[in-house]
C-alpha cells in the first residue's frame, strides 16, 4: 500500500517570491509616479483590488463572505469547522501618497499562508481565514479603522454608512456603487484569534537589525488643543518686560511636552505637530497660540501619568507669565495589550525559524486593536527602509517580507491545530 509522507511542520516555509509577486501585481492597481499607491476607500480602484484579492482567494479554495460594512472574510476550512476560525488580516485602501506594502502586505501574507498550506496537502483542526477591512486608512471617510471599528461595535453601522467625503459621497452609497454591502451583519463573524502582519511603519526594527517585532500591544494615545492668551501689541514700542507674549510662553510648553516623554520612558511619545499663531503678523507681539499635543505610551497608566505631568507644566508656566493656558482634551484611545498567547506564539515561531526578533510596540493604530477586543490577538512586525511609511517611497526587503509571513505560518498553525 503506498503512502504518502506527512510534511515535517517544522520545515514549512512560505513561497516569497510568489508573495512579493503578489504584493507588486496588487501595487499596479492605483500605482503612482514615484512608486507607490493611491488606492483610497471605496473608489473604482479600491473595487479593482478587492475583486483582485478575491479571485486570487477563490482560486486558493477559499469561500468568500463580505458583511454589511464591506469587510472580507476568505475561509479555508478546517477538520473541525465548529471551531472559530483563526484569522489574519489587514486592509488594502492607502493614503493618497500610499505606499505597496501598509496593510496590504497584511492581507497577502495571510493569502500566502493558505497558498503554502495548499501545496503541502496540510489540514488544520480549526479553519483559517484572511480578512480584508474596510477604510482602515481613514484617509477619505472618517472614523478611520472604520470596517473593523463596525465589527467589534465600536461604533454603529449607521454612523458609519452617514460619514461622507469631500465631495459629499457617503460610505453607503459608495460601497453600493462599488458592490460591497454583503449580506452579513458586522461582528456576526467568529473570531477564534487574530494575527496582523505589518511593516512597523518606524525605525525602531531598522535600527536593531532586527528582523522580526514581536508586538506586545499598541500605544495608548490622548490629543489635546492647548491655547496660551496674551495680548497682541506692536512688535516696536512694547518693551520686553511689558510683553504678553502668547508665543514664547507656548514654546516653553512645546519643549515640556518633549521632556514629558523623556521622563516616561521607554514608550513615551509627546509631539506637537500643528501650530496656529494669532495675529500671525511679523510686527505683532502673538496674543493668542492654539497648538496640538499629542502624548502616548504603553499603558493608560502612564498615559494619565504623563497627563498629569503636562498639566502641571501648563500650570507653572501659567503661574510665572500670568498668561491663561487652557489644555482641552479632545481625543482618546485606550493602549491596547495583546494576548499573551497570541504575542508567545509569535515570539516562538520566530525564534523556532532562527529570524532575530525583540519586543515591540505599535505607535500607529491598526485594525488588530478591535480585534484584541473580541478574542486573543497579536502583531508580527518586520523592518520598512528608514522608518518610513504612508509615502510613495515606503520600502521593505524581500527577505524581510518572506520572514514575518515564515512567522506568521508557525503561529496560525500553532492556534489551529
């Protein structure tokens, strides 16, 4: 009686040249001049490259179900289809100055996942599946992760078929325009895990050489506008000493948000990335400075620590020019640990397949935040060349790319069976 030999798990790696074939193909749909991507949602183009992963889905004998906000589930099936399925996935809309690897790579590599499995006649106890989300980018529609944010009933369906673009097109009428309201109600689809496969999106990786990110969790964020009111007055009769001088108090500030960060280590963030200065003449002492703020860090403890500290700052400041400052927050999103499981299954695997890793955290946010609310979640992050992303000339190495998918295979199949 012939037999046919079992595989040896342990050897099982993914075909990289077709993934990065893949990711090319997919990168010619909204291609631009300088090499990268403008693929936003929702668009004639957006439809181009989901039929395009569809296909390649289908072709792979995956089934297909797209829910009612436009999210894509490809399933392959399991021995046990009872079991939820453990599922990987990303996004395939861009920024207008996109690039070919942000949250597509996500996507394709769980492709290549089911594509490597195919070859090698592998079955797993519970299904596996690949999704794509709707809108993670937010660069068209707001609230961006809007396809993932639906699912795990962040908010409604209905806030987000009313949001609108520029030119007041709503998400419902594109995703009827473009044939991707699916018949399933968001979040009705089991989630067993989740994994997400990205480019880091910064310079930490790159900085190591290192190639795998073991990712711990996403950074807790807070978003303030601050406003300092002096007096505006004529830049040459007014003494120093008689000055209300808005912006030289609000540039002090600027550099304690700095120093916040540094004294909140080793994921402090603190930025101020948008300025408005009033009258804004150059011969007018500034009356009033309105600036942004934005501080982050691992855990919503230390984000409140750090809150706490640049309200103190405000209040000192305040105290010895005089001047009002006012700190108004005005958005927040919760730091996000992964599943402890989840973050050792991929640590595992990278170690197992001898690719040099270390712990990470994401600054940006991703679609694996909502699903780290609805079961055990966790990221893989490989290096982008010099940190860079949502531009044209975001890059990744191709060893790099073949490495986190390599990874990625190990892990699902660890939480599959």
């Amino acid at each position: 009686m012939d037999t046919i030999a079992r595989p040896d798990i342990g050897t099982l790696r993914v075909n990289g040249e077709r993934l990065w074939a893949s990711l090319m193909e997919l990168a010619q749909i909204g291609k631009t001049d300088k090499g990268g991507v403008c693929r936003l949602a929702l668009t004639e183009l957006d439809r181009q490259g989901r039929d395009l992963v569809l296909r390649w889905a289908r072709e792979a004998g995956m089934t297909v179900t797209v829910d009612k906000i436009g999210n894509g589930f490809m399933r392959r099936p399991g021995r046990n289809n009872a079991l939820p399925p453990v599922v990987t996935g990303s996004h395939i809309d861009t920024q207008p100055t996109g690039g070919k690897f942000d949250g597509n790579y996500g996507v394709l590599a769980g492709l290549e996942v089911v594509r490597t499995l195919n070859d090698h006649g592998i079955a797993t106890e519970a299904p596996i599946e690949v999704a794509f989300w709707t809108n993670e980018e937010g660069s068209r529609f707001v609230p961006v992760m809007m396809g993932s944010g639906v699912f795990a009933k962040a908010f409604t369906l209905e806030h987000a078929y009313a949001a609108t673009d520029t030119e007041g097109k709503s998400v419902k009428a594109e995703l009827e325009r473009i044939g991707y309201i699916g018949p399933e109600e968001p979040g009705a689809h089991p989630i067993g895990s989740y994994f997400e496969t990205h480019i880091e999106q910064g310079p930490v990786l790159e900085d190591h050489d290192v190639t795998i990110g073991v990712v711990t969790g996403v950074l807790g964020i807070k978003w303030y506008d601050c406003t300092v009111t002096g007096m505006e007055a004529h830049a040459g009769p007014t003494p120093m000493a008689l000055r209300k001088d808005a912006l030289q108090v609000a540039t002090r500030l600027m550099q304690d948000v700095v120093a916040v960060a540094h004294r909140h280590p080793p994921h402090g963030r603190g930025t101020v990335g948008m300025v408005q200065v009033h009258p804004n003449s150059r011969n007018v002492i500034p009356g009033r400075v309105k600036f942004s703020i934005d501080l982050r860090n691992a855990s919503d403890a230390l984000v409140e620590a750090m809150d706490a500290d640049i309200r103190a700052c405000a209040a000192r400041h305040s105290a010895e020019s005089g001047l009002p400052i006012q700190i108004e927050l005005v958005s927040h999103y919760p730091a996000q640990p992964f599943h402890a499981d989840c973050v050792q299954a991929v640590a595992r695997a990278a170690e197992k397949l001898g690719y040099s890793n270390m712990p990470a955290v994401s600054g940006a946010g991703h679609d694996a935040v909502y699903m780290a609310r609805l079961a055990p979640a966790g990221m893989i992050f490989i290096p982008c060349k010099d940190g860079i992303s949502h531009n044209e000339i975001e890059d990744a190495k191709p060893e790099h790319i073949t490495a986190g998918c390599n990874v990625l295979l190990h892990a699902m199949l660890e939480r599959a069976g």
